[in-house]
C-alpha cells in the first residue's frame, strides 16, 4: 500500500508530546515489550537510562521527555492494549516520521526563544531528539519528513538535511540510532554545538531530579514570564476564579519539573524551584491540594445524593482520584517544594480501564472531525473545479477517446494537491487497467474516512439521478441549482465496497432512497454545494432527503 501524504514537522513538533504518547498507546499493540537496557533495583522497581538532557541548550526555557517503549511494556497498559488491537486493521498506520512507537527509547522536546532579528516570526523554536532502539531506516526517515528534494549541508562532521530556505523544517542523523529534527536549521546546529561542548550544561544537572521518569518536563519560568507566549498565558490565567491561589507559583517559581513514573505504580511529582520565596510556594501549594480535597468531597457528595445520574465508569475513576488526593503530600528541601501522589499497580490499572471509555469515545470524535475536514477539502476542490470550468465535473468523466469511463474522483486530483498522481493516472485506458489498478492502490487521505478497513475504496460519493448535482454528462453549474446551493447535498459518506478510481456513484431513482453512512453511529456528513458540511441524522424524514438530493424541486 502507497501512502501519498505530506508530514510538516512543524505540525508534528508542535503536538509531539501527546502524539508519541498517543501513537505509542493507541496505535502498537505489543503485549509485552523487554526493556533491553534498563535493570530492576533492590524494590524491584527498574532503573530506566537516562533521558539525553545533554543535549538541551541553557537558553532554553522548556523541556519534554517521553519513553514510549517503556510505557507500553507496563502491566497497568493493558486494558488499553486491549483498545490497540482494534486499531491494527487501519490502513492510516500512525508512525514517527516511519519509526514504530514501540521501537522509540526516548523523545525530547526542546524549547527555545526564537530570536526575531526584527522579523515576523513565531515566538518559540522546536527541537527534538528522537532515539530508536535499534538501526533507523533513513531513506524511509527522509521520505516521511517531507516530499521535497532536500539539501544537504555539512556542519561539524554532520549531515543536515533541509527543505531549502534558511528557516526551513530540517533532519540531522546524529548516529544510527538518533535523529534530530525542527523547524529551524539553525537550531539543529545549535544542539550540535551543544552537545560537542564541553562546558557545564545547566539543564542536564538541573533535571537530575526527573531524569528516571516515563515522562519528563521542566520549564524556566524566569524565561517564560519574559516571552510575548508568556505574558498571554498571563493575561488568560488572570481570567480564572483561582488565579489568587495560583499566582505565588507563577510570581516567585524559578524553575518547575514534572515527573510522571509508571513503574508498576503510578508516581507523579510537581517540583517547584525557588531559593527566597520557597515558603510562599510551599504555601500556594498547600493551598491548592487543600482545594482540591475539598472540591472532590463535594463532587463525591453530589454523587451520592443523585446516585442515578452516576455512571460505573465515573465511580471507578473517582475512587483513585480519592486514593490519589489521599496519598498526596508536599514537602519542602531547601529552595525544592515537591507536591507528589501515587497509585499501587492495581489502582494505576484500574485507572486505564476506566479511561478506556473515554479514548473510545475521543477516537470517535476524532474520526467525525476528520471525515467532515475531508468533506470540506472536496468541496474546496469542487468550488475550484466548478471556477475554472463553469461547472461541477460529471460522476462519470470520458477519456480522450470518448467514451472509456473515468470518476469524477479521478479528475478532481489536482484540485486537491494531486497533480502527480493524475498526470501518472492514464485517461486513455479503463481504470481497472493494469497500470491503472496501481494508481488505486495509493490511498488518498482526502477520500478515506477513517473508519473505513479498506484504504483502496471510496468512501465519499454523489448521488447519481434526474436533477441531482451529478446528474447530468456535461457537468452541472449553480446557475442551474434553482433550490439554492445551501438546499443540495453534492457529497455524501457511505460505507461501499468501491475503488476511489471506479467510475461507480450512487443512483438514486427519485423514488427509493438509497444507504448512506455505516461509518458513525446515528448518520453520516454529507457536503452541500454551498461547501458547507453537515451530520445528517439516520432517522431524516425520506421526503426531506429527498428534496435535499434533487436541485430544482422548487420546495423550502
């Protein structure tokens, strides 16, 4: 299977934090993963390497660690395992930059101001050194990092790979197994120097402290508080009815830590750094356990007075949330206050079990999002078709021939950033040609709702028929769309056993109704010619559809 899509690192920076994370939970699917190089202590609790802080620059402000191998070899990960089998059968396979999560030892995220020079630019630059267990493949790495032909430059004995411009995404294999990658070429050079320097590096001895966590992060608040990011994280922080309680962190913090353990148990640690106003600190959060303790007593007091409106799911998680609260302690050394909690290994599963539900219904959400954003880019392209040639493409469009059947699906490729694949996509043979079958292997993102198990079929359609959008073979414009474009459905999802490349649509006969959806429960998105998408419910009036299906019935 092809997959012809763009990876933007930018994108992929920005959310890699819940992607690894998400990717490594929801999409592996081991049961079982050795941790080669970590040993178990005395406690029988196990002795993890070391995060590669080294390699964070002192001007950062931000740091973010992930081990997405050693979180999924844990035994609490297996309600959600359970979930990853289901998403094996997907085509849309969700990888890092074509490295399996599983094979992932560690991920860190650096932030860094960016230095504007007068410019217009983002506040804040991304890095990320990115360590696999074993070789990587980098044809395949540079395949996913961009579509683009990328340029080579030596700097200090390493290969940098850009996409051109000076502010460009770029990759630098740093060895076999570790890769580094951003938005900014300039800043893979600067954790070059960084890590062949051999000066004291402050940020690897201040995250001593988390450096044995499943996940990491720290934050110079001192930086933080000086940034334009900073001072509009202020500006809606001041807008909470808590701020108050809050604000002894954010005014007298120098560095924060988070530590999340998951070890058999579940630890997590919140560590604030501040050598004067420690006592103020240690203070605010006092205050803020204090306050939480009491807002779940009252949530726990509302339950109980309206048992019924309590689900099972909702029961279970507010019991370790009460474990949690009740285990919670903040204790102060020197300039270090420390608010920390954990879960045994039974209540630290127990907790997943019960967030299952939860992913399931996010998944879904997801999804929906996703089809209806797909539905919006076709008619996109259609409105664009529809400027340049007057009209909307007919279901079936001829080749140069005459009379050999292409989709409509096919002729819309350029419009949708396909270019390449329509000029290698051959119009004067029928798309079940040999050559042709090849290009319907290719899976178009834009055509494939994520639900669907088949990457080679359609799963958005017209509807073909007397007075339909499609309906004719010249091709429909909106001049002859008397009902109103925002009354008529161009597009709609369904669930058939059709190639993207098939010329095949659905009929409609102005009588029967045809079967739409079988992707999500309760109906299906359907695109109006106006380019607006809309979630049409399953039990619609046959009459109403009916009328949204044909353009000139001349009814409301």
């Amino acid at each position: 299977m092809r997959f012809n899509t763009n990876y933007g690192w930018r994108t992929l920076s920005r959310c890699l934090l819940f992607a690894t994370f998400f990717l490594a939970v929801v999409y592996s699917g081991r049961p079982s993963l050795a941790q080669d190089n970590a040993k178990p202590d005395a406690k029988g609790q196990t002795i993890l390497p070391a995060f590669p802080f080294s390699s964070v620059p002192d001007v950062a402000f931000g740091v973010i660690a992930v081990r997405p191998k050693q979180i999924l070899a844990e035994k609490a990960m297996q309600p959600v395992r359970e979930l990853i089998q289901q998403e094996k059968k997907q085509p849309r396979k969700m990888d890092l930059l074509g490295i399996d999560p599983t094979q992932l030892e560690s991920i860190v995220l650096i932030y860094l101001p960016s230095d504007t020079g007068g410019q217009v630019t983002p506040f804040v630059k991304y890095v990320s050194v990115i360590k696999s267990d074993r070789v990587i493949d980098r044809k395949q790495v540079k395949a996913k990092f961009s579509k683009l032909e990328l340029k080579a430059a030596d700097y200090k004995g390493k290969q940098v790979l850009t996409t051109g411009a000076i502010n460009s995404d770029s990759i630098c294999f740093l060895d076999e197994k570790t890769i580094i990658v951003s938005d900014h070429v300039s800043t893979v050079m600067q954790i070059i120097d960084q890590l062949e320097s051999m000066d004291e590096k402050s940020w690897s001895k201040r995250l001593q402290a988390v450096g044995q966590s499943s996940v990491a992060a720290a934050i110079d608040i001192r930086i933080f508080r000086e940034l334009v990011i900073g001072q509009q994280v202020l500006t809606l922080a001041e807008k909470l009815p808590f701020w108050p309680v809050l604000s002894p962190l954010w005014d007298n913090t120098d560095v924060a830590f988070f530590s999340l353990k998951l070890d058999r148990e579940l630890s997590v640690k919140l560590i604030f750094e501040q050598k004067e106003n420690s006592g103020q600190i240690k203070q605010a959060l006092e205050g803020i356990l204090s306050l939480g303790q009491n807002m779940f007593a009252q949530i726990q007091e509302t339950a109980r007075q309206n048992p019924q409106r309590v689900q099972k799911d909702d029961l279970e998680k507010m019991k370790v949330i009460e474990s949690a609260l009740q285990a919670a302690r903040v204790t102060q050394n020197a300039g270090q206050i420390t608010l920390a909690t954990s879960l045994n290994d039974n209540e630290s599963t127990r907790l997943l079990a019960s967030l299952v539900p939860g992913i399931k219904q996010a998944r879904e959400a997801a999804r929906r999002s996703l089809s209806k954003n797909n539905i919006k880019q076709i008619m996109l392209a259609l409105h664009n078709y529809h400027q340049v040639h007057k009209h909307f493409p007919p279901a079936v469009v001829l080749g140069p021939d005459g009379k050999t059947p292409h989709s409509w699906r096919v002729e819309l490729l350029p419009f949708l950033d396909q270019q390449e694949l329509y000029d290698s996509y051959k119009m004067n043979e029928p798309w079940d040609s040999e050559h042709n079958k090849k290009i319907a292997e290719t899976l178009i993102p834009t055509y494939h709702n994520p639900n669907s198990e088949n990457p080679a079929n359609a799963s958005y359609f017209v509807v073909v028929g007397t007075n339909t959008p499609f309906g004719t073979k010249e091709g429909v414009p909106f001049s002859a769309m008397t009902d109103g474009t925002s009354k008529i459905i161009a597009i709609v999802e369904a669930n058939r056993d059709i190639p993207w490349t098939k010329p095949e649509d659905i009929a409609f006969d102005g009588k029967k109704m045809p079967d739409f959806g079988g992707f999500h429960d309760g109906g299906y998105h359907t695109g109006l010619c106006d380019g607006s998408v809309h979630f049409i419910s399953s039990r619609i009036d046959p009459e109403t559809l009916k009328g949204l299906l044909i353009f000139n019935d001349g009814k409301p």
